[in-house]
C-alpha cells in the first residue's frame, strides 16, 4: 500500500479542484453584489404625452349622439 503523501500528483488535483471551485464561489459572490448596487433599469422610457379636453355642453349634439 503506497503512503498518501507521497502521491503529490493526488495533492496537486485535489488543490487545483479547490482552487477552482473557491474561484467559482468567489466569482457568484462578486456578481451577486454587482447586481444589488445596480440601480434598476427602465425597460421602456418614458415619453411626455398630450392630452387634450374638450368640454360638451348638454345642449350640443355631439354630446346626445355620444350618449
């Protein structure tokens, strides 16, 4: 049976995997918080309108055919 430590090649798989995977969970960690202090985006841009009122009378024609 050969002695755990002098399988460097298993050590240096064994640290890259670590190594890997501490980068991965940094990385969601950074792009997580980047989200959070990104302000939201409007999808659509808000644009003036115009509006215009007309007021009708009771006694105007425009208003009996509407009603």
């Amino acid at each position: 049976m050969s002695d755990w430590t002098s399988l460097w090649y298993v050590w240096l798989i064994l640290l890259t995997v670590f190594l890997l995977l501490l980068c991965g969970i940094s990385a969601s960690c950074i792009k997580f918080c980047c989200q959070k202090k990104r302000l939201p985006v409007e999808t659509f841009p808000r644009h003036p309108c115009d509006l215009t009122v007309i007021g009708i009378d009771s006694d105007s024609t425009a208003h009996s055919t509407v009603t």
